[in-house]
C-alpha cells in the first residue's frame, strides 16, 4: 500500500511539473505588454522599463522560467536577506555566502495590477468557489439519486421519460448558456416571486452591519453549476438501479414479502450507490474548474470571476496561480480516490 501510494504522488508531482512548464509557456507565448496594461497605453518607456525589471520582465524566456521554478519549488535558492525572508517566509536549510537553500511554501508571485500576492488573493477568493462547488455537488446528488430512482422504479413511464428528458437537457446545455437563461428567467423575470438577483456575490456591504453574507445570491450560480453533474447522477443511478433490481436477491426479498420501500431503498439503492460515489469523486474537482464563467455571469466573486478579470487585463501570475491551484486540485482528489480504491477493493493492482 505505501509503494503504491508513494508511485501515485510521484506520478502527482509529475504531472504538476508538466502543467508548470505548459502554463509558463502558454502565458508568455501571449500577445499584450504586462507592463503596459500595468501602466496604461500612455506611460513613458522609463516607467515600462522599471515595470519589466521589477517584474523580473526583462530578462530572457529561459531565465525567467528557472526563476519561477525556484519560486514555486518547496526548496529554493534565495537571498540571505530579511526583505527576502519576508518575502518568501523560508526557513533557512543551507547558507552559501549571500544566498540560502531554503524550506518554504511555493510563492506564487504578486498581481501585476494590484501588487498584492497572488496566494492573498486566492486565499480570499477559493473559500467562495468552495462553497460554490460543495453545495452545488449536495444540491445535484441529493436531487439526482432521487430523480435517478423515481425513474428506474417507474421504468417506460411518464415519469421515467421526464427524467431522461431532463437529463439530457441538462447535459447538453453548457454552462454559460444555462447560466444566462436561468438568470434572466429566475431573477429577471420571475424575480419579483423568486425574490432572487440576476447578479451578486456571496458577501455584501452592509452600511450598518459590514460584510454579511447574503446566501439568496448563491442559489442561482449554484443551479447552473450542479445542472451537469444532476443529469449525469440521474443517468448513472438510473441505469445501476435498473441493473440492482433485476438481480436475485431482490426478488428473493420481493418474495420474503418485505415492503417497497424497504427494498428501494435499504437494499438496492445501497448497491446501486458505487458508481455515484465515483462520479462525485471526480465532479467536486471538475466543479471548481467549471465555476469559471458561471461566476463571471452571475458576478459571484470567487476564484473563476478572479481568474477571468485577470487575464481580461493580462494579470498572469494570478491567472498562472488559479489554474496551479485548480490542476494541484485534480491531482490531490486522483491520488486520494486512486489510493482509496486500492484499500476498499483488494482487486485493484497495487504494484
């Protein structure tokens, strides 16, 4: 089990390097001046220049990308100085001469716009899209199982056609699509029933009260970004339902004269339930990624309205910073689901 789990992170770090070299890559393959959008189309070449050199801009492609590495390793090459240990709160391993290898967090750089780091500004925008994503998963498995088994448990009926219907529906709308629709209906339309805004973040200025949390403005994002994985989960616990009930020992219990209900839902929809599981796994990560545009539709303020404000005025390091989050994401959820399988089925080869 630890050679297996051990290969697994290894395979994890490989991965995360991989994704480094094609973000820095991608992002300075990139037209448009950082400096420039930095200090507007009018400034003079002196401020670009002291932009570029306080950005680490004007050195060469390569230089700058071992730099970043070294920036972004938990064991780095830094200045022995206290601006630098500020900077990068090391803990020094090795000193040589002016320089240290030191033990630290990956640092990921400052906001070309803002000048603020870039892991504050995640620190305060990643919460939201959490919160997002998480009550969007409750939101489509609990709705999902249960459409899931109203449709196998009244199978070629009107009501098992609905269900699919909707399932279909939700999987082939994108996001940004279902996204406008149901703003405009839920809380344009129909807003003065609903009582809901076509756009709002999850905190509010109160003149009197502060920051509170207004959570009338999370269900909207919330609907759009669950739709996709609710239609998957009432296909998924559909068709495994279906399979479920058609095995003997549900007809034996059928026999044993035990009730419905009892049946559905104590002994089938327990087995039924591994695939969904599964699917969960692998759509809470994939929801935090997919939050993008419906944050930015909805002007929720979470990590995709960030991340897409970012590169709308070329802000890489806080672009470059949420899609390292969200691929470390991936990795950190494959690797634990991977392990996970290896301890609860022994059938799952652990070399």
């Amino acid at each position: 089990m630890l050679r297996y789990a051990v290969k697994k992170f290894l395979y994890g770090v490989a991965v995360m390097a991989g994704v480094i070299v094609v973000v820095f890559v991608l992002f300075n393959i990139l037209p448009g001046d950082p400096a420039r959008m930095t200090m507007g189309q009018r400034s003079d070449v002196s401020s670009l220049e002291a932009v570029r050199k306080e950005f680490g801009l004007d050195k060469s492609k390569p230089v700058q990308f071992f730099l970043y590495l070294n920036d972004l390793s938990p064991i780095g090459l830094h200045e022995n100085t206290p601006e630098a240990k500020e900077k990068y709160h090391y803990v020094k391993l090795i000193g040589f001469g002016d320089e240290v290898l030191a033990l630290k967090w990956p640092y990921l750089r400052r906001s070309y716009q803002t000048k603020r780091d870039v892991t504050t500004i995640l620190s305060e925008t990643v919460p939201n899209t959490f919160i997002l994503a998480l009550t969007a998963m409750i939101f489509a498995t609990l709705v999902g199982v249960f459409l899931g088994v109203l449709s196998a448990v009244h199978k070629d009926t009107w009501i098992d056609k609905a269900a699919n219907s909707f399932a279909i529906l939700g999987i082939s709308a994108p996001s940004f699509f279902a996204g406008i629709i149901i703003a405009w209906l839920f809380g344009f339309v129909l807003s003065n029933y609903t009582g809901l805004n076509m756009s709002g973040s999850l905190y509010s200025y109160d003149p009197f009260k502060g920051e509170v949390m207004t959570w009338k403005n999370l269900w909207l994002p919330m609907l759009t970004l669950g739709l996709r994985p609710l239609a998957i989960i009432v296909q998924l616990t559909r068709s495994a339902m279906l399979d479920v009930l058609a095995q003997d020992y549900i007809r034996t219990a059928r026999a044993k004269g035990l009730s419905r209900n009892a049946i559905i839902y104590k002994h089938a929809l327990k087995n039924a339930l591994n695939p969904v599981i599964t699917a969960i796994s692998g759509w809470f990560a994939s929801l935090l990624a997919g939050s993008f545009f419906v944050e930015y539709i909805f002007g929720y303020n979470g990590l995709g309205r960030t991340t897409v404000n970012a590169l709308e005025m070329s802000d890489f390091p806080v672009v470059m910073g949420s899609i390292l989050f969200i691929a470390l994401v991936f990795v950190i959820i494959n690797i634990l689901v991977d392990v996970l399988y290896a301890f609860v089925d022994p059938r799952v080869k652990l070399a």
